[in-house]
C-alpha cells in the first residue's frame, strides 16, 4: 500500500512539474517582440524654379518657361542647339546670317538691339526674358513683365563666363545633358586650336572698324576669345582696356602676323568699311599685310553675337583658317 501511495506522489508531482514548464513555455510566446515601424525616406518637394545670379542681381526663373524674349544671339544659338524651341521674340532685324530661319513672320519683334518694344513684349505675357549690356538699362522695365535674366560675359573670363550661361540654359530648360555635352565638344575644338596656335608662333592684333576709324583694345569680346581662349599671342603685350587707335605708325610699330577686323559699321548696317583704310605704305610693311593675314571677320557673328554653343564655335572655325 505504501508503495501504490508513493506512486501515486510521484506521477502528480511529475504533473505538477509539467505544468509549470508549460506554462512558462506559453509565457514565452505570447510576448510580444519589440519592433521599429521603417523609417521613410524624407522626400524633398521638387522645385519648379531655379534662382540664377548675373550682373543685376538674383531671378528666380521658373523652369521650362515659355514665350521666351531674347535679346542675345548667343543665348538664341545655344537654346537652338540644346533643342529649345520655346523663344518668341527677339530683335528681328538685327538677326545674324547663321540664325536665319528664326527670321520668320512667327517671331515677334522685341525692339532693337539697344531699345527694347516694352508693349509688344508684355503682350506676349513672357515666362522668361534674357538681355545682355547692351539692354542693361532696360532691366528693370523688362523685370517688371516677367524675370529677366543679364546673361552678359565677363570678359576678364569668358571662358568660364560662357559656360556659366550654357549650363545655366541647360538648367533652366531640362537640358542639362545636352549643355554638358556641347561644351565637351567646344572644349576639344579649344584645346585643338590653342595648339595650333602655339605652333604656328604668330601673333595678332584686334581691330573694331567704326566710320572710318579703327581701334584696339585686349579686353573687348573679340580680342578675349582670340587672345585668351585661343591663345594666339598678342602682338602688343601693353595693350589694356583702353582704346588704342590703330594706326599706319601703331600698326608697323607692332607689326602684327595678323590683323583680324570687326566692322561695326557693316554689323549694324551703316556701310562697309572702305578695304583701302589697309593699303596704307606703312601698313604694306607689316607681317600680316605681307603675308596675306589682314582678315575680316564677319561682322553680324563678331559684334551681333557670340558666347553660344554654335557661334563660338564659328568663331574658332574663322580664327582656325587665318592661323593656317
């Protein structure tokens, strides 16, 4: 009987024990485990403006604007290489010859290259307009129709000037690929005509031709992208930002192994310059009139334009042909 009772406690001790395991096993499960909610990323909302910085101050231009007004060639040559097809309005007779199929009964005329047609522009109601100096008094007139942006050069670096603007362009129009690609190529053509001109060793001067008279200087547009950016010699090293008269004397003195000319007078339709102002006895003692190197460059590409993805270019192309 004593046995039968002793293993009766056993086998409910064991239960008991039992129990206890289970319930601690059933504890365990039920426990919930600690988690953390994914964290989500913080989107940023896309802005639909860009603000630029220029000469007159800060813009802040919408993106994609349309019925764009230019005043500068050089932005209409590189919006028409990046594939923009948005611009309106621009000075319709002072278009350049490269640009002609802009010279359409569609375009609006904006005024002239100096006196913008106020009216006529805030008829158009403009998403975006684009001046240089040249229009630089109007700026605040224009601003007050739509954001208006100074895209003139700095001559002191045009190169790094100019590609502001190209990429500035891509930008604001959603074509940052395309301006990056076009300036690689220009990059290639400068690199290619600075050797060239290292090679050939020759030097040059500038002259803008206006009325009969003729002047240089080493800081204008031309002089830069032909002494700076293409690094063809100067033939006078003293030469600052102050007009020199170019001179018969002037000229021998320096005796240049090119004279490139602009004439103003031909870019803004007063004339041509009279080729006889070269025949001078002195300046048939130079270098470049010996050698054939008094060039002319064109006129409505030098003085109208310039600072473009297609009109530097251009402009190489001529600088490339007289250092040959």
């Amino acid at each position: 009987m004593k046995k039968i009772l002793s293993l009766l406690a056993t086998a409910t001790l064991l239960s008991t024990l039992a129990g206890c395991d289970q319930k601690s096993s059933t504890s365990d499960a039920i426990t919930p485990a600690t988690t953390q909610a994914p964290v989500q990323p913080i989107v940023e909302p896309e802005t639909n403006t860009i603000k630029v910085d220029h000469p007159q101050g800060t813009t802040e231009v919408h993106k994609n604007p349309n019925n764009v007004v230019t005043f500068d060639f050089g932005t209409l040559d590189t919006l028409d290489a990046l594939g923009v097809t948005s611009v309106r309005a621009l000075p319709t007779k002072s278009i350049p010859s490269y640009l002609s199929k802009y010279a359409n009964d569609s375009m609006i005329n904006a005024g002239n290259m100096k006196q913008p047609d106020l009216e006529a522009i805030k008829q158009l109601s403009p998403g975006l307009i684009i001046i240089t100096g040249r229009q630089g008094k109007s700026y605040e007139s224009l601003n007050q129709i739509a954001p208006t942006l100074n895209l003139s050069l700095n001559n002191k670096l045009y190169l790094d000037s100019f590609k502001k603007n190209v990429l500035t362009l891509g930008q604001i129009f959603g074509k940052t690929e395309q301006a990056e690609n076009g300036l690689a190529v220009l990059d290639k053509k400068i690199a290619e005509s600075r050797k060239k001109a290292e090679a050939s060793g020759q030097s040059a001067i500038v002259l803008v031709h206006y009325n009969g008279k003729l002047s240089a200087s080493a800081t204008n547009g031309y002089a830069t992208i032909i002494h700076q950016v293409l690094g063809i010699k100067k033939a006078d090293i003293n030469l600052g930002e102050e007009r020199q008269a170019g001179t018969p004397d002037y000229l021998l003195e320096k005796n240049p192994d090119i004279i490139f000319i602009v004439d103003r007078n031909e870019a803004i339709g007063e004339g041509k310059i009279d080729r006889s102002l070269m025949e001078d006895e002195k300046i048939k003692q130079t270098n470049a009139f010996r050698k054939g190197k008094i060039v002319y460059l064109k006129p409505d590409l030098w003085y109208l334009s310039g600072g473009g993805l297609e009109s530097l270019s251009l402009q190489i192309d001529e600088v490339n042909t007289a250092i040959q």
